[in-house]
C-alpha cells in the first residue's frame, strides 16, 4: 500500500494505491512523494500525471492513522501539495470516482485538473466538525468561484464533476475525459508540457488566482446569517465562512496560516470531539469481534414479511427501495389491501415532493407480491416476522415457519423487547434465527438493532450485516436481554421522569428542559407519540417479573384515563384532530397533583440541570451494565443506538461520549446525589461496576 510509479511515453503516472479510498495515510505520502521527486528528476519526463488506482482518486486522509503520529509526520499533505505547486514540469490530476478532503486538496495542489464524469468532488470536513486543513478553503474559492465553493464547504455534500465543470468561470477541471481516464490525461499533460516548452511561461498554481465577488461585505453576512440558523449546535459551519472570506480578503499565506488556525481551535471542541467519535463510531459497529469480516454470506434474493401493519410495512418498503423482491403475507385480504395501499401511498408522497419519479415507484411496486398462504412464502432467503408483540403470536409464527421454510432460510424477529432464544427454541434451527428490531417508521429510522441468540449463527450475523448496509441502515448488535440496548435502557430514562413529575414537575417542564439540551423530542412527547399503551403493557409485565422495581403510577393513572397519547387525540398533552402540536392538558396537572398529594410529596423547583442529568445519567449508568454484562460489544455501539435510534443530540456524541465530555468521576459524583433523594430510586443509582471502576482509574468509556 502506497503509490505506484509508471512511465507512459514521456509522462511519469504516479498513481496512489491505498485501498479502499486511496487514503493519504504516511506510507502512501512517502512513496508519492518519491515517485514526484524521481520523475522531477528524469530528463525524459516532460510532464507527471497523478491519479488513483481502483474506484477512487482520493477520499482524503486515512482514517485508520487519526490521532496518531503518523498523521502529521512528513512528508504531510501541505508538504504534498507545495511539491506539487513547485514542479518545474506540468502536474495533471486525473480525477475520478471519488476525489474528498484532503484528496481534493491534493489535487488543487496540481498545474491541471481533468475529470471523468460522475465523480463525486467533496470537502466534507464539517461532517467531523472541522474545516479543511489543507489549503481547502483557500484554493477551491479561487479554482471554483467563492459561492459555490462555501456551499460545498459548507455542506460537505459531495457534487458531480460535470455539474462543477459547468459552473460559469469555473478553473477546478481543465477538460472532462469521457473516454479513458488515464490515457486522455497524459495526451493532455504531454500537450502541455510542450505548450510551455515552446512559450516559457510560468505553470499555473491555484494560489496564484485571485478570487473575486461583486458584493463580498453582503454576501458574507448572508452566508453567516443562513449558517446561524441551521447550525446553532455546531461551530464549524461558520467558521467555514471566516475562512472561505480569508481567501479574498488576505493574501494566500495568511489565509493559509487563519485556515490552520481555525482547524486547530476546532479540533478541540466537545462537539468535533462528538462527531469524530460518531465517525468512528459507526464504522466499529460493523465488526464483530469474533465473526470474520471474509465470514462466508447467505444468499439473499427473496425476502418475505409477515404482517403489513405499521412495522411490517415499512421493513418492506426498505427492501423494496433496494431492489429486493419481498413477499408479504397476512391473514386477512383486507389487511393486505390496507398495507399496499399504505407503501403506495408512502412512495406517492414522495414523488410529489420529488423526490421519487413515477416510474421508480412502479418499479418498487412492482417488486411486491401479497399472499395469505404460507406456502408462498417458503422459498424466501429470509422471512421477517412483524407481528403483535406477544409471545403466544410469535410462538405460533415460528412453529409454522420452522415447518415450511427451505433449509437455510433466515428466520428473523422483528420483537422489540422479547426473549429472542426462547423464539428460536420455537424452531429445530436455532443457529438460523436472529433479531431484527426495526424502529419505527422502519422505513425512515436508520437503526437497525440486530439481535444475537446464544445459537445464532456467525455466517447468519454477517448476512444480516451486509444486509442492513445494503437497505442503508446503520446495524448495530445486541446480545439477549428484556429490551435490548436500546429499550432497556430507554426504559430507566422513562423511569425517571416519571420521579420528576412526582417531585414538582409538569410534563411540559422535562420535555422542554431536554429537548432544549438537544434531545430530538423529551420523554412525554415521545409517550404519546408511541403510544403510552404501550409503555404501560411493558410495566404491568414488570410488575410481575420485577416487583421490586419501582415505578411513578403516574403513568398507569394517565392510562386508566384512556390517554394513550396521539392516536386517541390525549397523552400527557391534548391533540386537536389531524394536528401534532403537543398542547399542556389541566387534566394532566390535575392528575399529576392529586397524586403528589396522596403520595405526601411537598413539590420542589428542580432545575433544567437536574432534570438532563438525571435522565441522561440514567441512561448512562445502564449502559454502562450493557457494556459489562457484554450485551453490547463496546459503548461506542451505545452511542449510534442513541444517534440514530433516539434523537439524541449529535453534537453530544451519545450518552456515552457525553458522560467521557462531562467526566466520569463528576457523573459519579452526580449520581451520589441522585442517591440521597428519598422520593428516587435509590438502588438505581448505585453506580455501575464498570462506571465505578472507570470514574477510579480516570478512563473513559472510549
């Protein structure tokens, strides 16, 4: 791994060869910068073509290296891209595939860009909550035009080539190649190099281009205003905008050194700390420690689905969406009507949007199949099973799939809480039995909890894996426990908000105090929203499974009442008809101090403080037994359950990052108080022994 060195005619190929992205780890920077010096040093040379091998020019830096030394040894990417700049022969960039980051920043380093088309070209460091370290908000103003340039820094998204290559004035791409790539850049260098040959000029640097705006002062404030609004959390996005206005106002060097400045002050804030261990995050919880990543794959072709409720339906639509021809099967006609009518509708409500064409929604469509037979379902790949959450169901769903499924089927469970050996001791092929805990709507949620029995299978697992990436889901793996990572942990979460409410809070009081502190929706607007029926099926199962757990009745009161939540028009808030907006119900604060009173609690004023920490310490001081108790292979997998299941705040990381950011031995602290509250649950906040054992040591969870 590193770079490859070719001589094609006169030209010198130096070509990067890093799989899977080309990444500009230390090893590639060494030998590229080499293969730069051996051809500057060969008569024959006349021009150098830089490029790279596979699917890919560069996606930039190399992940595996963050952090480490080896980043920033030299040669690093400025040194990379000033030996480009002083090359006394033409440098060509051939782009393709993917040119990000510091790839495209190496590539603004060159004489002469060409491009094949639909390369996706990106700087997407504030995805990490950085901006380009480069040079990247210096020289892309300069090759590309100042607006465009700060949409693209500013949104990280990547653009197509062709589409940048039509931007008005545009100097990033010399040509665009339709035919092959490498061949039309070295005609093109070969040209140039006997261009400048013949006229002595100098060879032109990206640096040395003066950008330009009409109306810079006006431009700049909007810019700031725009990015105000849509990243109050995050500080990175406006200071793309100082950078990218450094690149008019001061002189290149001194925007370069402004540019490091920002990056640096950047790369210590808890919320680039937050998003970088979110980056991470999300890739660690793909590997599992003891299955191979070469674990041999089932073949999946053919999924069925029972049920076309609510879940059953979206979990096809995920399906349907990649390609993947589904079955659905139910035991009523008119359920089935009910649920096709439900994706179609889904899918129209997309194309009015446009974000969906007519034709792509035949095509998806098209993909379904609806049966009431069993038998039609018995030649699927994998069966997912959607139906009503109650064991004596699902007892009876997988008798019958254990007894018409072809050998080698995946039979998977879509249970959010339930005991998924039990359900696979239903079968005579535990091993080929796995969870699947969609979250709801399972067409939009990105969670995907993927649920190991003791029998499962590795080569099952590692299916269900690849799976989940191909219908776009970050998967993450849960050992056996009631409610799984997610659920469980949620559950202590719900626990003590109810205590909050018997303390002196409204419902209104908690969700503000926590949706202020980031979370997507508090407690109480996210009861009524599933349902509080729900929650209350799950506390009467506890009540005797669990008698010494203990509980707010305010919750089961509110359901005596008949307020399930959004789907009966009352919850902890009202509802008017065909709206959301949660409105405070006097029933509720009623209900809520009348109970206060039975139970002889005086109210207290209990700060926002109070009420985050007590919620999100819960949360961390379970999964902090998670952890322990292996049901979760590491925190990080805690974190993106959080980040993409329960709308918790990206710019805090997770609950386990933010207890790392908070410290340990002050969550400690934190909960010893919690502890001393008589109206609390006392045991709860006993500290977990790996919390304990870390907060001691002065370790992190990460």
């Amino acid at each position: 791994m590193g770079a490859k060195y070719e001589v094609r005619g006169n030209v010198a190929v130096v070509t990067l060869d890093n799989p899977p992205v080309n990444g500009l780890g230390y090893d590639t920077r060494r030998e590229f910068a080499a293969g730069i010096e051996r051809a500057e040093g060969d008569k024959a040379i006349v021009a150098i073509v830089i490029t790279g091998a596979g699917k890919a020019f560069s996606g930039g830096a190399d992940i595996k290296e963050f952090g480490s030394p080896k980043a920033i040894a030299e040669p690093n990417l400025l040194t990379l891209i000033r030996l480009l700049e002083n090359c006394t022969k033409p440098v060509v960039a051939a782009i393709h595939d993917v040119c990000m980051g510091g790839g495209l920043e190496l590539s603004l380093g060159a004489h002469y860009r060409v491009a094949a088309p639909g390369a996706n070209i990106a700087l997407p460091e504030v995805k990490i909550g950085l901006i380009p370290g480069a040079g990247g908000t210096q020289r892309l103003p300069r090759a590309l035009g100042v607006e465009p340039a700060l949409n693209m820094i500013i949104s990280g998204e990547p653009v197509k080539s062709e589409l940048l290559a039509s931007v008005p004035g545009q100097k990033l791409f010399d040509q665009m190649v339709t035919g092959d790539l490498l061949d039309g850049a070295c005609t093109f260098a070969a040209a140039k190099a006997a261009e400048h040959a013949a006229s002595g000029k100098p060879l032109p640097r990206v640096r040395d281009i003066k950008p330009q705006h009409p109306n810079p002062d006006a431009y700049f404030q909007f810019a700031r205003n725009m990015v105000k609004g849509m990243a109050k959390n995050f500080p990175a996005p406006p200071r793309c905008v100082d950078a990218v206005e450094a690149s008019l106002n001061k002189p290149f060097d001194e925007g370069m050194l402004y540019e490091r400045e920002i990056f640096i002050a950047l790369m210590q804030t808890p919320e680039c700390k937050a998003l970088r261990h979110a980056f991470f995050a999300e890739r660690a919880a793909s590997k599992i420690a003891d299955v191979p990543e070469d674990t041999p794959l089932r073949k999946i072709e053919k999924i069925a689905v029972i049920g076309a409720g609510t879940m059953g339906g979206g979990i096809t639509m995920n399906f349907l969406t990649a390609g993947v021809p589904v079955t659905v099967l139910e035991m009523k006609a008119d359920a089935l009507e009910r649920g096709v009518g439900t994706m179609r509708k889904n899918y129209e409500g997309q194309v009015k949007k446009g974000k969906l064409t007519a034709d792509k929604l035949e095509q998806r469509m098209g993909l379904l199949k609806t049966t009431m037979s069993y038998d039609d379902i018995k030649d699927a790949d994998m069966v997912i099973e959607a139906v009503f959450e109650e064991m004596g169901v699902k007892e009876q769903v997988f008798r019958k799939l254990d007894e018409v499924m072809k050998p080698g089927a995946i039979l998977a469970t879509n249970t959010s809480t339930l005991d998924v050996d039990r359900i696979a001791a239903f079968t005579k092929r535990p091993q080929d039995v796995i969870g699947t805990h969609f979250f709801s709507p399972a067409n939009v949620m990105k969670l995907l909890e993927v649920v190991r029995g003791k029998a499962t299978a590795k080569d099952v697992l590692a299916t269900v894996m690849a799976l989940a990436k191909k219908i776009r889901k970050t998967a993450v793996v849960s050992g056996v426990c009631d409610g799984f990572i997610g659920n469980r942990m949620i559950e202590q979460y719900s626990r003590q908000a109810g205590f909050l409410l018997e303390e002196g809070c409204t419902p209104q009081q908690v969700d503000k105090a926590i949706e202020k502190w980031g979370m997507a929706m508090g407690p109480f607007r996210m009861g009524d929203l599933a349902g509080n029926d729900i929650g209350w099926a799950i506390r009467k199962r506890r009540y005797v499974e669990k008698p010494h757990m203990r509980y707010s009745k305010t919750a089961d009161l509110l359901c005596e009442l008949g307020r399930y939540g959004q789907k009966t028009g009352a919850g902890w808030y009202d509802y008017q008809a065909g709206k959301r907006d949660a409105i405070p119900s006097p029933v509720v604060v009623e209900m809520i101090e009348k109970h206060r009173a039975e139970l002889g609690i005086k109210p207290r004023k209990i700060s926002d403080e109070e009420i985050v920490h007590r919620l999100v310490f819960a949360l961390v001081n379970e999964g902090a037994k998670i952890v322990e108790e292996g049901i979760a292979q590491r925190a990080s997998d805690i974190d993106m359950v959080y980040l993409t299941g329960y709308g918790f705040p990206l710019h805090r990381g997770g609950p386990m990052c933010y207890a790392d950011t908070v410290g340990l031995f002050n969550v400690v602290q934190a909960m010893k108080k919690f502890a001393a509250n008589p109206h609390d649950d006392q045991a709860f906040w006993q500290p977990a022994p790996l919390l304990a054992r870390l907060a001691a040591e002065g370790k992190t969870f990460s």
